[in-house]
C-alpha cells in the first residue's frame, strides 16, 4: 500500500530585514528554521531561485530516510 506524506518543509522569501530592496530565502519544519540563505538576494525571483535548490536538497534527504 502507498501512503503520501505531505512535505513538512515549506520555503519562504521574505523582504530582507539587514539590507532593504534585497531578499532572503528560509527552508522551515514545523515552524523552526532548518536552512536560510548566507546572502541576499537582489530580487524576490533570484531568492526563490537559489532557495529552491536547496529546498530540493533537503526534500531528497527527507524522503530517502523515510
């Protein structure tokens, strides 16, 4: 029997609170940070861009040990 499991992660780009105009990205579980970018970003899309790989990452990690 195949049971789906909805990805607990969830990736947010939000304004970036230490540079204005830029973005930063976070990955996040149940509410608590699991990875955030180390630079900003100056678009929402090149943010989303970068923390998507990321976000790839860690959905490959989390659905090879489940």
């Amino acid at each position: 029997m195949i049971s789906f499991k909805p990805n607990p992660h969830k990736l947010r780009v939000t304004p970036s609170s230490k540079e204005p105009g830029r973005f930063d990205w976070s990955i996040t579980r149940d509410d608590m940070v699991v990875r955030q970018s180390v630079r900003s970003f100056g678009s929402e899309g090149a943010s989303e861009a970068d923390g998507d790989v990321a976000f790839r990452e860690i959905t490959a990690q989390w659905q090879s040990v489940r």
